[in-house]
C-alpha cells in the first residue's frame, strides 16, 4: 500500500513539472513583450503592436509551430532584434496572447 502511494505521489510530481515546463504561457506577460519597443533587442524602436494593433490577425491560422517562427521572423525583420528560443517562457507568453485576442 505504502509503494502505491509513494508510487502515486511521484507521478504527480512528474506531472505537475511537466506542466510547468511545458504551460501554455502567460497571456499578461506576452502582451506586456508584444507591447515593448525593446523587446528583444530591437532596434527600430517599434514593438508587435506597431504593425498588429491589439494583436488582432498576427500569425492568425497558423499553427503552434508556426506562430513560433512568424514572431522570430517578425522580430528579426521588423523590430531589427534577435530572434528568441522557440521553447522559451518569452515565446509561450507570446502565444498565450496571440491566442488570446484572436479567439475572441
């Protein structure tokens, strides 16, 4: 009985940080990233926001992975910074927000 629970209990645990690690981000934060002009480095002085207003329609019908690869090209080309690690807390927080205001 006692290795069932013990057995039990570290399934959890392995379970509560693989959520953690691998979360759907924070909606707040990425609309605080989407909204900063230095974000990411950049160095036109502009932010997401400058071209996608809200955040309505960017990235809009791609998927996960693509989302990821749009904003790193957007945060190359527009924003003239460096691109961020796809499976970054920055990157999900992105996302949380992207889809956020586009599934209203």
């Amino acid at each position: 009985m006692k290795r069932t629970i013990t057995v039990v209990l570290v399934l959890m645990v392995v379970l509560l940080f693989f959520a953690a690690a691998y979360g759907e981000g924070n909606a707040e934060k990425g609309k605080a990233l989407f909204n900063d002009p230095q974000f990411a480095d950049g160095k036109a002085g502009v932010s997401c926001s400058s071209c996608h207003p809200d955040g309505k329609n960017a990235a809009k019908g791609a998927d996960d992975k693509g989302v990821r690869q749009i904003i790193n090209a957007c945060i190359k080309k527009a924003l003239q910074g460096t691109p961020i690690d796809p499976t970054s807390s920055q990157m999900d927080d992105l996302v949380a927000y992207l889809k956020s205001v586009n599934s209203r």
